[in-house]
C-alpha cells in the first residue's frame, strides 16, 4: 500500500516520516513554505535517535497526483480545512476505474469528530483515526516528535463503527513503524474521550502551558461541560483508566538535548501565524451539543470566541493572562 499523507504538519510529518522509515511507500501533500521545504530540503523528522532527512515524493494537490487502487489517504490536515481537501481528492480517478471517494480508504487522523462526517458525505470507506503523538511543527520541513518507545498510539476503525480487512492491514503496517495501532470496533469512543482533552488547547493557545492551579481550574470548568453535554446527547467516551491501561509504559515524553516540549496543535496554529485555529471543532463540538440538547456551555463558549479572536487577528500565542481568560469565561457564564 502507498500512503498518501495530506497535510504534512506534526501529526502527517510524523506518520509520513516513521512509516518511511519501515519502508513503506509514502507520498506527501503540503501547501505554501511546507511544500517547498519538503520539495527542496526533504521531511526533517527529529526523535530521540535523531534527526533524519527523508527526501520523499510530494504533491502540493491532488492534481500531479496518480491514484492507484492499492492507495490509503490519510487525512491530517485540521478540521477547518477537511471540506476543501475532501472535495478536492474525492473526485480524483483511479486507475482501473471510478474515483477516490467510491474505492480508496480515507482515515481520518484528525483532532475533533466532525472529519468523519464531512467525508463520509464524500467517501464510500471512512474511518476514524484516535490520536496520540505529541509532535510539534512550527518551521518548514521540520517535524519534532519527542517521545518513546513509541512515537505514538493511533485507535484505528471503521466510522461511525466495525472493523474490517482494510483497517487491520493498515494497522499491520503502522505497527511495525513505532506507531502502536489498535484496533476498536468503536474509535469514535476514543475519539470523543480525545476531544474532552483537547477542550485545553484553546486555554493553552492564548495563555501558554497549563502549569497552574488557575490554568487547570479553567479546563476542569470546560471539560465539565463537556461531560454534561456527552452524558446529555448519549455519547459514550473511553475513561481514563482504560486510556492509561493501553498507553501504559509504551509512550512517554522523552526531552532530548536542545529540544524543549512545544505547545498543542492550536498553539502551533497561532505560532504559525495560520490566520485560522480548530477551537470551533473542539470546544465548538461542545457548544453545538450543549445547544442542540439544551446544556448551558458557557465556559467552551467563551474559549472557542477567544481562540477564533486570536487567530483572526494573528495574536501571539500566549499572549493572555490566564486570569483575563477566566474572566471572560466568568462573563459568559453570568446571568
């Protein structure tokens, strides 16, 4: 099978770079200064064995590239840019015969639950992707992914549900690559325990690493919310005990000289200076549940409202007071 990672950033960069590195066959997709780097300099994936240069094929779209039926697609761009990239590989032919969206496998490694959606509107054979790797990107062409043994853990299944030949085939392969891949017959389970972690990326983004009492009382405000709104709309979540028993001692944050731990994926956004940030497909998930089943959600309200600010007007990430944040979120929550 050839892999075709689209949206190179920590996440891609990483699965990309391991994945080659077990000599698999893998094809890179980025935009703007990644592609070029990518193009010119090759994927700089820094572990704690090393920093190694892959000079790997890469595409800067769909339209360069031949799909074959053997391809995977493996979909890691944020959430705010799914539907653009969703259109655009759907309709692609495959050799032999039809489009992407009616014969090749799209997996979703992707923060959030709203992916899976949108694609199956476009893709015959979804699925859901849980993931855990921390990896930073925040200069072109380079990717950190700072822990070990194992590079990450990635839930694997069929969305919304099932498991089939194609995702063990593919866990098959990643699991040989330094990337732990089980298997569930219910990843969106893993999925929304991952989003109730994630509703702290928005605090993070604007007020830097959560290493305070206040810092971890705002988030133990956001993810209540999103437990109310869950246990209100029905939707079971992995707990933590269970978590941890599969993480156990196969993946730990290994430092390594010269290299200290980055912040999230939406502090990297607002690093980045990308002008957008996933807060409306996280604390936003929660937001629309607590509408839709009548649950107040004031706190992921005011997060999701502040990060969206601070990516509109390219704020420097960590540039609020975690009390100035809490402020807000105490506004929101007022009468």
């Amino acid at each position: 099978m050839r892999y075709i990672i689209v949206g190179t950033g920590a996440v891609g960069g990483a699965v990309g770079g391991r994945l080659a590195e077990a000599g698999h066959d893998v094809l890179l997709v980025a935009r703007g200064a990644q592609y070029t780097a990518l193009r010119d300099e090759g994927l700089r994936l820094t572990t704690p064995e090393g920093t190694r240069t892959h000079r790997l094929p890469v595409a800067d779209g769909p339209e360069p590239v031949d799909l074959d039926q053997d391809d995977v697609l493996v979909l890691a761009v944020k959430t705010q840019d799914s539907t653009a990239a969703l259109d655009a590989w759907s309709t692609r032919p495959v050799r032999g015969g039809g489009t992407a969206g009616e014969r090749l496998p799209l997996i979703c490694a992707q923060n959030g639950v709203e992916s899976e959606r949108l694609a199956l509107r476009r893709f015959r054979h979804v699925y859901g992707c849980c993931v855990y790797l921390p990896a930073t990107f925040v200069e072109p062409g380079r990717v950190v992914a700072p822990c070990a043994p194992l590079t990450g853990i990635l839930h694997l299944g069929r969305y919304p549900s099932g498991t089939d030949g194609t995702v063990r085939a593919v866990a098959a392969d990643w699991e040989k690559a330094k990337l732990a891949a089980p298997v569930v017959p219910d990843v969106m389970r893993w999925k929304h325990a991952k989003l109730l972690s994630n509703l702290a990326n928005a605090i993070e983004a604007a007020t830097g690493p959560l290493n305070d009492p206040e810092a971890f009382a705002l988030f133990d405000r956001a993810r209540a919310e999103g437990e109310d709104v869950l246990a209100a709309a029905g939707i079971e979540a992995t707990g933590k005990q269970e978590q941890e028993a599969v993480r156990g001692d196969r993946i730990r944050f290994d430092p390594f000289d010269g290299t200290e731990r980055g912040g999230g994926s939406s502090w990297q956004s607002l690093s980045r200076g990308t002008g957008t940030i996933e807060a409306d497909y996280l604390n936003g998930e929660i937001v629309l549940l607590g509408r839709l089943h009548g649950v107040p959600t004031p706190v992921n309200d005011a997060l999701r409202r502040t990060a969206d600010l601070f990516a509109r007007e390219r704020r420097a990430a960590g540039s609020m007071t975690v009390a100035e944040l809490t402020a807000l979120a105490d506004a929101e929550a007022a009468p």
